[in-house]
C-alpha cells in the first residue's frame, strides 16, 4: 500500500533528525530560548529579509492559527476568510471557540478577491446595525490555498491594500508555504510575503519537520505574545524540540530544496494521470492535485493506494485529492503509474 493521502505521513527529514540527535545530549535553556531556537530565528529573518522580525515556534496549524488570531483581534473582532478556507472548515470551529467569529465570502479556486473583501467592507461600514455586528478585523488566507492554489504577487498586495485601506489585519497561513513558493510559475517570495502581511507562517509539520511550525511577525509580535501562546497551551517547554528542526530547515536552503522535490513529483503525478486521460477538478500548481475519477475506477485504486475522497463529481464520479511531499519517491509514482 502506498500512500498519496498528505503530506505530513512520514516522520522527518533525516537531516532533521540528524540535528536532534546530535544535539540531544547537550542541555539548553527551555521554552524556546535555546541557542538553536535563536539561530533559526535568525536565519528566518534573512531568509524573509525582515531583520525586526518576531518569531515563535508552535506545535502545529490548528493551534498556531487560533492562537495568532485571538492575538491579532480585540474580543469582539471577527476574521474574514472565504468559504473554503481552513480555519472555516477544517479546524472544529477553533476560531470561534477563542470567542471570534468567522466571516465567509466567496472562493475562487480557492482564493479571496480583493473585490469581494471591499465589497464587504463597504457593505458593513454602511450598516447602520453595524455596531450590533461581530468587527471585522483580520483577513485569513492560506498559501497555497486549500485546493492547492496560489496567490500571483498582484492578487496578495491587492488583498494587502484592501486590508490597510480598511485597518485590517492580514494573517497568512502557511501550512504549506514552501510547496507554495516553489511551485511553477510562482511571482512570491519569502520576503515579498513578509512585506505583505501582518503575520504568517512557515509550516514545518507538512514540510520536512516532525512538528512545528514557525509564526512570524514582520514588524514586531502583538504585545505579551508569550503569554498569549502560553494562555493557549501552546508554550512547549522543550521549545528546543521545533527550534532545531527549523535550525535544520533553514541551514542551506534546505526547507525550499525539499519543497520543490515535492513539487517536481507532483508534476511528474500530473502527467501520469493526464496521460491516461483523467480530468482534473483544478489547475493546481503545487503538491496538491485533483483528480476526477471514474467510481469503479476509485474502488480498484483505493484497494492499493491512499488518496482523499474529496467531493462527488455528479453520480457516477469523484473528485479525488493526491498529495505529494519532501517524502514522494520515483518509486512510489512507478508503483501509482502501474496501478493506473
């Protein structure tokens, strides 16, 4: 059985593991002030090319999205994502459980249009109920989005500029970014992204990492973040733990080297299904590819590979998701290539 489910199924890269072992028997200072910690944080800066930079270390995506959004918004703020964005569906409702709601607009392959955020933004400020409403504060998007789409540097600075015009935050998801950053035909950088944005991250739990994901503020954290991350139980003692695995990530470039493998593999996935004439539910450019396949087709699949069930496509059809990572091997697309 091989697996195209995720792209978080394996442990870590070796040469994260590596660093961990090597460094085990040596003590450090705790929470996330060991020397590797500062190290990684260091080289993240450059990497963003935001020297004043703050960053902290989480555990995973769910808990760095809920506790950097409840430290963006005042209690009665509100976030605006589209309607297939993460935190809208696929995180238990996390958001609104810190007490904030989440505002939907429409998705276009996946993504906000900067049209559809003004509209909105000019629809509430003329609401004379407007003061009864939960307060938009904060703009959450995902890059790549969850249906493997990304942003072209003109769509984020529009979003940008909306959410400046409006004095909205903007919070970018980055559970993925490095599959993002280096999938074909991407206009975005690491520092354009840091120059883009109130807050984003750079997920290491699906990019080489066992866990962790790295939350950077570009100019500087929202006062008493510390607090705020150790409030959300998110305050790992042995911070230690996702410091070196991003020491790791971010020592020769080796977070984008293994980001665009996946990439390279996913291609190379496209082309197998494309060949023998499967349709695909969107162009995605990144690790994610959407497949539509035949019903009898995804029963004799299923018994030899793990993919997602994504959505029905009509009656006799389904919308299949296959996910590459650092991880995907030559072999693994040969044994997919003889199934298909």
């Amino acid at each position: 059985m091989i697996s195209f489910e995720c792209d978080y199924n394996n442990g870590a890269h070796p040469q994260v593991l590596q660093h961990l072992i090597e460094t085990n028997g040596r003590q450090s200072l705790t929470y996330g002030f060991d020397e590797w910690s500062e190290q990684a944080r260091q080289s993240i800066r450059e990497a963003c090319d935001a020297p004043n930079a703050d960053v902290f270390f989480l555990a995973g995506g769910t808990q760095t999205n809920m506790t950097v959004i409840d430290a963006l918004l005042p209690a009665y703020g509100a976030a605006i994502a589209v309607k297939s964005g993460h935190i809208s569906i696929h995180e238990a409702g996390a958001v609104e459980f810190t007490g904030h709601k989440v505002i939907e607009l429409p998705a276009h392959d996946g993504k906000m249009q900067a049209t559809d955020l003004k509209e909105y933004m000019k629809w509430f400020e003329n609401d004379e109920s407007r003061d009864h409403l939960a307060q938009p504060g904060l703009v959450y998007i995902s890059f790549p989005t969850e249906l493997g789409t990304v942003y072209t540097a003109a769509e984020l600075d529009a979003i940008w500029q909306a959410c400046r015009q409006y004095g909205l935050k903007l919070f970018v998801d980055g559970a993925r970014l490095g599959y993002g950053l280096m999938s074909e035909g991407c206009d975005v950088s690491l520092p354009f992204i840091a120059a883009h944005c109130d807050a984003f991250y750079i997920g290491g739990t699906k990019v080489g990492a066992l866990c962790g994901e790295a939350v950077v503020f570009p100019q500087g954290a929202p006062r008493q973040f510390f607090t705020i991350v150790k409030q959300h139980g998110a305050l790992a003692a042995k911070g230690r733990l996702m410091g070196l695995q991003f020491d790791a990530l971010f020592t020769d470039n080796l977070y984008l080297r293994i980001s665009r493998h996946a990439i390279d593999m996913a291609m190379k996935m496209r082309r197998l299904f494309s060949e023998r004439g499967y349709r695909f539910f969107i162009d995605s450019p990144t690790n994610q590819q959407f497949f539509v396949i035949p019903n009898e087709r995804v029963a004799e699949l299923e018994k030899h590979v793990l993919f997602t069930h994504w959505e029905p496509a009509g009656t006799d059809a389904f919308v299949c998701r296959f996910v590459t990572s650092w991880a995907t091997t030559d072999d693994d697309l040969k044994v997919l290539e003889a199934l298909l």
